[in-house]
C-alpha cells in the first residue's frame, strides 16, 4: 500500500499560483489558457497555406 501525506497548505498555494497565471494571460492577452484552445489554434488554417 503507497501512503502519501495530503497537504492542504500547499494544495492551496499551488492552485493560486495556477490561477493567477491564468488570469494574467487572459488579462495580457485576452484570451483563455487551455487545451481548446491550443486545439483551435492547431486545427485552423494558417494564412500561409492558402
């Protein structure tokens, strides 16, 4: 059996670190940072392939 030792404190810290960097780009940038929309930037056609 694995133990690990649940740690709220940092669990906490580590998910304001991830949310304020999400909010600065999205503030900086104007756009969300995310899977879809990597996805969405991967999937369209750039304007050098036309």
């Amino acid at each position: 059996m694995l133990a690990t030792e649940f740690t709220p404190l940092s669990s906490l810290l580590g998910g304001a670190i991830i949310g304020v960097s999400a909010v600065g780009f999205y503030l900086f940038d104007g756009r969300m940072a995310g899977i879809t929309g990597i996805l969405r930037r991967a999937m369209q056609p750039s304007a050098t392939s036309r």
